[in-house]
C-alpha cells in the first residue's frame, strides 16, 4: 500500500481537487496497490466525493477516542467511520506536541472499534539513535499503542515505522536499518496480539520517502508499502510512485 499523508496541505480546496484527480488517474489499473489520500479534516467530504469511481481510498490524519461529547476542536473516530477506511495516528509531528504512548493507545482502540483501518506510527529520534536505543525505544511504542487491539484486529492493522530523524529531513533509513527495524515491529506485535496475527497485519515505511528511493523499501521482505508525506503532494512524483510500487509488486507476483 501506498499512503499519502498531506498534512496541514493543500490550502484551497481547488488546489485538493487537482491533486486527487491526479493521483486517481495514476492509480487507476494498478490493482496490485492500495493508494489512500490523508488529507486534512477539512478537505475529507470534497475528495470524498471525487473519489467515487476510483480505485483510491480515504484516511483521516488523526481521529480521538471518545466517540462524542465536550471535547472541542477533536474529531472522533466514530465521526470518520461513515466517510473514510483508513486513519493515522501517534505520527511523530504529534507525538512532538505532546501526545502519549497512552493517548496513541486511546486513539489506535477507538479506531479499529470503529472498523477502521489504523496507521499506528512508531520511531526513533536522533538523540536515541545515536546512543543505540532505536530498536528498545520502537518495541515499548509498539507495545503501548497496541494495549487495546487484539488477534481479531491484525487485517485491519498497519504498523508504520517512520524514524523521526528522517521525516522531512531528506535523510531516509538505510534499507538494511529499515528492514530490521521493520522485522522488529511485526515480532513485537506477534508477541502481543500472537504469532498469526502478527503475520496477517501490515508494515510499512515512512521517512523521506521519493520516487527515487521507494523501490528500495518496498521491495524488502518485510515491507508492506510507504507511508509518503512531502512528495505525495507533487503529483508528478507519487504518480511515478505508484508506478515504482506496482513494478516491484508485479516483478514479486511473476
């Protein structure tokens, strides 16, 4: 799968309705590919819209977990379940204002109750890279935000490995660092929600990932996809994106 996370972009909804189409038209015919948009709250029911007729699905970038009440400026997840599949949540940029492992376990519980397909995302900063705490650090995210799901949640469950220190930074992990640390997310998910489970949930990469360098992840023997963020607003590239990931899962398929 292919997930592009616009973030807090773009700034009209002229400016959405371009690049969805853009990107609806490179998925369209790539079936070995699951591509979904992440755009911000306020564009979901405008791309919702012209996403009818495409093969692209829709996330959210961040959902709560109470599913109503007095909690002003938040979106739950039982709000988004009637209008995406898909959702993000404990991505670094929010972790960095202040969200909790508790709090991405709250949020990761709430949406698979809701049905929808969770992005849980987990990584490392540069200070704790540097000191060799990568791997210590990305098992104990993993096992707090999965303290609410279960066996029966793993097709519905994505686990997202994105190094902090490569976000927006043009400095993306190494595949042989990715790949370790992507097997490390699946083992310490086995051993909480079970060794099968485990197998069934997906893992993806996420961290300056472009069109010149996703073949290198996704590729890899543990690697389900990307999760894109900067370059899944030039159309141009995450077309070729789409392109990349569909050749490699064609090559792997024949």
């Amino acid at each position: 799968m292919l997930a592009a996370n616009w973030k807090m972009n773009p700034t009209s909804a002229g400016e959405a309705a371009e690049l969805v189409k853009a990107i609806a038209d490179a998925a369209r015919g790539q079936q070995q590919v699951t591509v979904a948009v992440f755009p911000p709250f306020v564009w979901l029911l405008g791309v919702l819209e012209l996403l009818e007729g495409t093969s692209l699905q829709l996330g959210a970038q961040d959902c709560y977990w109470e599913p109503s009440g007095p909690f002003t400026g938040e979106v739950s997840a039982a709000m988004l379940a009637g209008i995406c599949q898909w959702v993000i949540v404990g991505h670094s940029e929010r972790r960095a204002m202040g969200e909790t492992d508790e709090q991405v376990a709250r949020k990761a519980g709430a949406a698979l109750a809701a049905q929808l397909t969770t992005i849980i995302c987990v990584g490392e900063n540069q200070e704790q890279m540097d000191a060799g705490r990568a791997s210590e650090v990305v098992a104990a995210q993993v096992t707090a935000a999965l303290a609410q799901a279960s066996a029966d949640d793993s097709g519905r469950l994505v686990l997202a490995y994105e190094p902090i220190w490569a976000i927006g930074t043009g400095k993306n992990a190494g595949p042989e660092h990715a790949y370790g640390m992507m097997r490390l997310l699946r083992e310490t998910a086995s051993g909480i929600i079970g060794e099968r489970a485990g197998l069934h949930l997906r893992v993806i990469y996420g961290g300056s990932v472009n069109a010149a360098n996703i073949e290198s992840y996704v590729e890899l023997p543990q690697c389900d996809g990307c999760l894109v963020g900067g370059a899944s607003l030039k159309a141009e590239e995450f077309s070729a994106m789409i392109r990349s990931t569909a050749g490699v899962y064609a090559t792997a398929g024949s």
